[in-house]
C-alpha cells in the first residue's frame, strides 16, 4: 500500500515545481527578447551638418584602430539642391570622386562608394513614396557593406523611430531602421529645444538636457528602443555594432526608465578629445545598449530571492583560464564516456571564420574520442533553426566552450534551440566545460560581459545573458592574476543573493550535485553574503580553497578535510 504522507509530500513537489515552471520563462521564450541583427554589415553616418562629414573626413584611414574611418573616395550625394551643394562645398577640399542624381531609383554599381542624402526637410515632410524608395535603397546599401551617410534634419529618419513633435502622436515607427531599434533627435532650427549644446542662457532658451528630456517624455522602455541626442556639426558613424562621434560636441545615449531599472544616460565624445579617459567615453555598443532597452521589459534579474546552486545531473568542469589543471582533459573525457564520447567544442570568437580552433578536435582525436565535432555561428537564426548544425548536440556528451570574450556566446547561443540542447546534454548525464570565457558562461549570471574591454564586472544588458548551467552563481577568472578581488566582492555586494565565484588561472573546479572539487594549481574564492542575509546591508564573506577541497554550496562553506 502507498503510503499516504509520501504520496501527499509527491503531489506537492509535482505542483510545487509546474508552478516554478510557470513562473521562470523557459529558453524557448528569450529567443524573441534578444536581438537577431546583432551587427549592421555597413556603415551609417548622422549628422546635421556638412561639418559632420569634414570631421569624419580628417580622421587618417591608416588610423586601424579608429572604428568609422571614411572609405572609397567616390561618392554619390543626392538630395535638396542647397544642401547638396553645402555638402559638396565642404568637402571641396578631400580628394574625392562627387556624382550628384536626382533621386534613389538609379543603380548604383560599385559597392564602395559611398552614398550621402542631404535633405533640408524634416523627415514628415517627405512624400511617403520618397520614404519608400530611400528605405529600399539605402537598405540595400548598408546591407551589402556600404556606406550610407544622412545629413540635415532627414538624419532623424535613420533610426527606427521618428519623434514627432508637431503631430498628435508623439513618436512612429516610420524610420528606415537603418540604426536598428533607435530614435535620433537632431538638432535643428526649426524645432524649438533640439539643441542639446546649447545653454539655458543661450539664443535658443533650451536647457542641455532638454533633448534628453523629450526622449523620456516620449518614449516608454516597452519600445525597446535607444534614444540619441546628437550635438550640433558633430557625426555619430554606427559601424557594424559599434558607435562613435566625430567633431566638436557628442551624441548622448538615453533609455527610459522600467518597472526594475532606472532611467540611464551616457555621452560619447571624439576619440581625440576623450582617449584618456577609457574607451567606454568616446565609443558604445549598440548591441549592449538594445540589450539593455530589452532588459528594462523583462522580469527582475537576477532573481531577488537566494538560489541554491546544484548541478542536479550531469557534471561541470569550470576553468580559470592560463592553462588547464594537470590530467584534468582526461578526466573531462573519460566522464564525457572515454573513447565512446560525443564531444562537441564551441569556440568563443568574434570572426565567422573558427578555422584556427580545429586544434581541440585533433587533441580529443588523439586521446582516441571517434566522435567529437566543432560548432560556430555567428547567427542566431542558424543556432536556433538549421537542423543539420543542431544535430551534434541532439547526442553529444559532453560540451566544451573556448576561451575569449564571453558575451560572444551569449550573443550566438543564448535563448536559442542550440541553448536548449546544451542544457540537456547536461540534464541527461553529460559533462560541460570551459576554461576562461567558457568558465563565466556557464552560470545563469554573466560576469564580465561588456563588449567594450572587459574591466567592468558588471555589464548591464548582458548580465541575464549566461547560459545557465548552474544557477545562483557569477564566475570571474583569471582571478589572483588580474587582481579581481575587488570586483567581484562589489558584485555580490549589489547582489547578495548570489554566490561570487573567483578562479585562478590552470586551477577549476568540478561541480556535481552542490559540491565544488578544486583542482590544479592555484585557489578559487567565493564570495557571499555575511549570515544572516540581510539584502539591504550586504556584508561580504571571502573564503579561498586549494587543490582537493571542496566547497558545499548549498551551505557556502568548505566541507570538513
């Protein structure tokens, strides 16, 4: 006979966990929260004035570094006829190839020129079928890699939202969208307030935050959008996915506020006036900033209650980078089934081309695993949808991510079918690892995660982005070596519900069930809250382990020796 408490306590756990369930949206559903076209194949410049075009034009091409170089001296410039010959005045000086056409319906043969539509009107002055010809040919343009410059007020119309000041509703989604997800306000003397440069003293009688004021006023964060005031003569160039400005002022980049995350604002300025003050001053990520426009329509994260981190199948291996722990890929192997083992390795790069990372498979070849294999996309459609790529993991088991800058994977992988197949390679028994980028990816947490160097432990819009293999945890590496004590004790300090793990270069752990063995040379840290938790005065524990301890996280505590 059954008995009747278990049978009780069963049913209550059923319930208990379809509720969990319900409540915590699955992988399937972050496919739609996070951006497809993560980087535009060209070049779009903004600005308002032909002296946007001339500080374009100075910075040298031989310059590598610089993103948003001008290209192709040939240029094909159309538009209103008085701003059309300001344009190709200013210019006079450069060395250029200028071809004027009265409009977009011509073929344009050469993929390099460059493209320039200077128009006096405002955006909601131009006949809708205009609008309709420059979206699909300007479209084309940036599509195949060109080069696409706005200039005048028409600038405004190359985000996907216009502002619309003089109609009843305050914004549309009539831009070309050629600045993905983004509303431009440009200055101009026909609006009233649209000059951010400009004082509260000044002729125009505007504050300088008053444009930056409008976006707020007329964009709610469920547009998912970025706004972007953009001083006066001053370009901001979006080049694949990353921004920069060019000339005398700056282009200040605005998201509104959400349920659980404040209104922020963020100004980038010339390169030349602002390099020493880090990169994050004179250039932004698109992609992280629509990220983190997402993020402020999403549900609280990380969660703010504590989770106890446990692999319940399954086993991770979690590597600080600078080398691998003595005997620890055999081990790896032998988990994953020896020389029966499916393995699967995923590079973390940022090219297409993963030609250079074969040399993991000739390493597993030699160890005698028949059966491994190489995933790398660049295309969140490919890892969602293409079942011959997804086919490795439908039997893989075991997993392992490379080393290099962690939000690639995130950006490939996250929320897509591949996500979800990693995750049960996992569940079914198999064994996942990586060393480095491959060692943070692996929380729910994504430490570490901003495109624009990697010094901010905390990067807002990627944060939500691990790919969840354990939950409850943030993992730093490289740890000791690159003095990271710091960051990550402030980490857990803005979020005491989560355990802080720090681990030393060629030393890991192995995690199975809530237990973490340390292995190889150096130690690993864990960072948490002081007992008992107290989320508004978070006082945080340090404690560091060596090679053959264990940690117990479900108590966050070494186990007894």
């Amino acid at each position: 006979m059954i008995n009747a408490k278990r049978l009780l306590y069963f049913c209550f756990w059923i319930v208990a966990g379809n509720a969990l369930a319900l409540a915590q949206p699955s992988v399937a559903d972050r496919f739609q929260q996070w951006p497809v076209d993560l980087s535009i194949k060209g070049r779009v410049l903004v600005t308002d004035s032909p002296n946007g075009l001339v500080a374009w034009l100075r910075k040298p091409n031989s310059n590598r570094r610089q993103v948003g170089t001008p290209p192709s001296p040939r240029w094909i410039v159309f538009g209103t006829e008085d701003l059309v010959t300001s344009v190709k005045q200013a210019v006079a000086s450069f060395d250029l190839s200028i071809e004027t056409r009265p409009g977009f319906e011509d073929p344009f043969e050469s993929p390099a020129d460059v493209w320039v539509w200077c128009d006096q009107r405002q955006p909601l002055q131009i006949p809708e079928e205009e609008i309709q010809s420059a979206r699909r040919t300007l479209r084309r343009k940036v599509d195949s890699g060109g080069t696409v410059c706005l200039v005048g007020p028409i600038a405004a119309i190359a985000g996907k939202f216009l502002a619309t000041p003089n109609s009843s509703q305050s914004i549309s989604m009539s831009g070309l969208n050629l600045i993905p997800d983004g509303l431009l306000l440009i200055p101009s003397d026909e609006i009233p307030g649209t000059d951010p440069t400009r004082g509260a003293d000044a002729s125009a009688g505007t504050h300088p935050l008053a444009i930056t004021e409008q976006g707020q006023s007329i964009l709610s964060a469920e547009a998912k959008a970025v706004v972007v005031a953009l001083s006066r003569e001053t370009a901001m160039v979006l080049d694949g996915r990353k921004v920069v400005v060019h000339g005398p002022g700056y282009a200040k980049l605005h998201l509104a506020a959400g349920d659980h995350l404040p209104a922020r604002s963020h100004a980038i300025r010339d390169r030349s006036t602002s390099e020493s003050a880090g990169a994050e001053s004179w250039m932004a990520d698109w992609t992280q900033w629509r990220r983190e426009a997402i993020d402020r329509t999403l549900e609280r994260f990380p969660p703010p209650d504590r989770i106890t981190p446990r692999v319940e199948n399954g086993t991770l291996v979690i590597v600080g980078g600078g080398g691998m722990p003595d005997g620890l890929m055999a081990r790896f192997v032998e988990i994953a089934g020896g020389t029966e083992a499916k393995l699967v390795y995923v590079p973390c790069l940022e090219e297409e081309d993963a030609t250079r990372e074969a040399g993991m498979l000739a390493v597993w070849k030699a160890m005698g695993v028949q059966q491994c294999s190489m995933l790398h996309t660049k295309n969140r459609i490919q890892a969602n949808e293409d079942s011959a790529f997804l086919e490795p993991l439908k039997s893989a088991t075991g997993i392992w991510f490379g080393g290099g800058r962690q939000w690639n994977l995130a950006d490939s992988y996250y929320g897509t079918k591949a996500h979800q197949l990693m995750l049960e390679v996992l569940n079914r028994g198999g064994i996942v690892g990586g060393s480095s980028a491959g060692a943070s990816i692996q929380g729910n947490y994504l430490a570490r995660a901003t495109p624009i160097e990697n010094f901010r432990i905390m990067a807002p819009g990627y944060e939500r982005g691990g790919l969840g293999f354990i939950h409850g945890v943030a993992i730093d590496q490289h740890f000791s070596q690159r003095g990271r004590q710091k960051d990550l004790r402030s980490l857990v300090q803005t979020y005491p519900q989560m355990l802080g793990i720090g681990i030393d270069e060629a030393t890991a752990i192995i995690v199975r069930k809530s237990t973490a063995e340390i292995v190889g040379k150096g130690r690993v840290f864990f960072y948490s809250s002081s007992s008992p938790y107290s989320p508004s005065d978070p006082k945080v524990d340090e404690q560091a382990g060596n090679a053959s301890q264990v940690f117990d996280l479900e108590n966050w505590r070494f186990a007894p020796s």
